[in-house]
C-alpha cells in the first residue's frame, strides 16, 4: 500500500502508542475498519415512521404467489 510519508509517520506514532508493530496495527486497524463497514451494510436503519410503515405491511394479506411459495417444499428438503 502507498502512502505518503506524512501519512506513515502518523500511523507508526499511532503504532508505537499501542505498543504494538506498524504491520501489526495496520491489519488490526484495517480489519476493525472492514468489519465495520460490512456491518453497517448489513443493518437497516429506520426512522420510526418508516418502522410503523414496514410493521404494519407485515400485517397485510400477501399475495398469492408468495403464499404458494411458502407453501412449496424447498428443493434441499425433497
């Protein structure tokens, strides 16, 4: 990865602060990065008008379709 100086200096005080290696803290940061990421594009978040509107679509009759769907067996269950 390239960086420049500026940006590897600041990251190895950061490092050291921790006690811990430049390779070391960079993954571990890296990867706390990624994770939260991937973990805020999988969480919905909704206000509570969008959260009353999408409880009470729960409660709507479903259409046909979706009601036979369930009702099929799974190809993994056959």
């Amino acid at each position: 990865m390239r960086v420049t100086q500026e940006q590897k200096d600041l990251v190895l005080r950061a490092a050291t602060a921790n006690g811990s290696s430049l390779s070391s803290f960079a993954v571990s940061s890296l990867l706390d990065a990624a994770a939260k990421v991937l973990a805020q594009a999988d969480a919905w978040t909704l206000s509570a008008k969008e959260f009353d509107e999408f409880a009470a679509s729960l409660n709507q009759p479903h259409d046909e379709r979706f009601l036979k769907l369930l009702r099929h067996k799974p190809v993994w269950r056959q």
